[in-house]
C-alpha cells in the first residue's frame, strides 16, 4: 500500500506536490483528532490549522497530565515569555508550575512542526462564579504571548477565539460566557467584535446588565489571581475598569498606551484612551458570550478560508461527541450519570482511570 501511494505521488507535478501532501497531512490529523474527541474526558488534541504549525489544546492540564508531561509543557510557555519579557517576570498562574493553577487552564500552545520550537501560546482559565443563585462556568480569555519572530504571521485567529469556539462545540453548543482583562486597544477591539453581548465596548449599543455585573462582581470577589491583579486594585462597576491593575504579578505586562498594539478601527484606541489611566496601569474587564451568533462572526471574519473546513469539522465532531455520548451513558447501566445510578448488581465494563502521580 506504500508503494502504491508513493508511486501516485511521485507522478504528481512538483508544483502540486506540496498542497496534495498537506491536504493528506490534513485528513490525517483530522482522523487523528476525531478519534481522540471521542475517548478521551478532557480535551488535548493537536490539530494542523496551518501549513508548518501544530495547534495543541490541553484542557486541565494540571489534572491530566503526569509530572513530566506537565513540567514539559510550562517549559514551552516559559520559553515564549522568555522571548518576550526578561526572565522570571512573571510568577503567577501557570508559570508557577504548579498543578492547582493549572487545574483550571485551559493552554493552546503553536509550536513550529518542522522543529518543535513553541512560538505562541493562549492561557485560558475557567472560573465559577454565581449568577442568579446558580453557579456557572466563565471561560478566561487569559494571557496571550506570541514569540517576536513569529508576530505577524496570523495567529491571533488561532490565539485568541479557537479555544473558547472549540469549548463551545464540545458543550454542545450551549452560550458561554467569558471574561477578558487588558489595557490593549487591539485586543478590546477583538473580543467586542467577536463575542456576543460585550460590556463595556467602544460599541455605543454596549450596554451593562445584572448579569454582566453579578459576574464581573464574582471575578473580582473570588478570582483575582487568575489574571494576577492584586487586592488592593480597586474597579469601578460603572466603567468595568481595574485601576492600579498591576501590582499581582503582572507588573511585567503593563504598557504605555503608545507602546499598546492598536486596533484597526480608531474608536477602539479612543476608547482606551479615555477610560484607562496608563501611567497608573488600569485594565478594562469586558464581560461578553460566545454563542451562535459569536461562532459564526468568528468562523466568517476571523478564521482564514484555507483554515475553514477543518475547523468546522473539528467543531462538528466535537458538538457530536456532546449529543451522543450522554446516550451511550444512559445505555450503560454500569455507572451513574447524572441523577441516574448504576443498576444493582450491574460490573463496570471498564476499569477506572488511575490517578496520576
């Protein structure tokens, strides 16, 4: 069979030869993700969204993977800071090492296939808070870091709403909601472009619920340390600002407004510039969901058409993978899900996980 393959290839013109091989290279990793989509009960997949780059998402790393494994990882996400501020700058979070950080970050890192090198990484945190009495999950945009040499190749498509859609996808398509702390006008540009229902927003449609504010109250209440703002920040619940924002470990990220990327469309940048006093380090917190309506502008306007098929096929696999396995779970009647408990007398068909040490 592989010389079969082979021989089609090698009849192949050179100059098709290379998008052929990467469209099999995309089959392949596209078999690859589905398969593990659908054993394994927390999510770490590498998917091949470009030409050259490896796409890995790690959910609850502190939770799923062992010691080595782990110690691996935090070392290719200090290896990008390191590039990017001087060393040590920043020790709180996942740089810590620690597994309890970890245990509620969700990490995609892009690392380069030829080599190995890490080049970027997204940190996300998921976050409980109350709303309404119930408690429900935010997802954290978290800390984004992109290796100097490697900016400007268009990876803030892959950085910054990927994950949250691929979460999304796999919960089965249910609304989410998110957070976002950050004094960039570039980056507050893209989450209110991206998700839906966003406060504040340079938007003048922006507006400000008792959702948005039980859940803005709920992060900076219980969950400061996840985006390394200290206690003694103080935030405004009108504006949504955190004023003197970097005293929790996140000193090393404060900019100049000069020095902040900007965003394509001024309002952005004039929204900054208003709300957030730079020279004291405030940070905006923009409280938004993703749902339908938020998948669909960032499948349209952010995610490249060569990129396109792939991720809406890696987004149906893992919706289906939401729809079907609470039904291979109420068929089996060896262990409970849910309100439902196992039948007397009936053995699990599978032994259970080991823990990891």
């Amino acid at each position: 069979m592989a010389s079969f393959w082979s021989s089609i290839l090698g009849s192949v013109r050179s100059d098709r030869l290379a998008p052929l091989a990467f469209a099999l290279s995309r089959v392949r990793s596209l078999a690859s993700f589905t398969l593990q989509a659908f054993t394994q009960p927390t999510i770490d997949l590498t998917l091949k969204a470009r030409p050259g780059l490896l796409t890995r998402i790690v959910e609850r790393p502190g939770l799923s993977l062992p010691q080595d494994q782990l110690d691996k990882l935090v070392s290719q996400l200090r290896d990008v800071a390191g590039k990017t501020l001087p060393s040590g700058a920043l020790t709180y979070g996942i740089f810590s090492g620690e597994r309890a950080g970890l245990s509620r970050a969700i990490i995609t890192l892009i690392t380069d296939e030829a080599t190995g090198q890490p080049i970027a990484f997204n940190a996300l945190s998921t976050m409980d808070v109350t709303l309404d009495g119930e408690a429900v999950e935010v997802t954290h945009l978290g800390l984004v870091m992109v290796d100097p040499e490697a900016q400007g190749r268009g990876l803030s498509w892959m950085l910054y709403g990927l994950t949250a859609l691929v979460l999304f996808a796999r919960d089965g398509l249910r609304p989410r909601w998110i957070s976002n702390v950050t004094q960039v006008p570039a980056v507050v540009g893209m989450v209110s472009e991206t998700f839906s229902d966003v406060f504040p927003s340079a938007h003048g449609q922006a507006r400000q619920s008792f959702a948005h504010l039980q859940v803005a109250r709920g992060i900076m209440r219980d969950h400061r340390a996840v985006f390394g703002v200290g206690v003694d920040a103080d935030f405004d619940e009108a504006r949504f600002v955190i004023t003197n924002a970097y005293t929790g470990g996140s000193d090393a990220l404060k900019k100049s407004f000069e020095a902040a990327a900007k965003h394509r469309e001024e309002h952005y940048n004039l929204f900054c510039a208003r709300e957030l006093d730079y020279i004291r380090g405030d940070d905006v917190l923009q409280i938004g969901r993703i749902d339908l309506a938020g998948a669909r502008r960032y499948l349209l306007r952010e995610v490249p058409g060569g990129s396109l098929p792939a991720l809406l096929a890696t987004s149906a696999v893992l919706a289906l993978q939401r729809l079907l396995l609470p039904l291979a779970y109420w068929l089996d009647d060896s262990k409970p899900f849910g309100t439902l408990r196992p039948r007397e007398g009936a053995k699990p068909r599978v032994k259970p996980r080991e823990e990891i040490k």
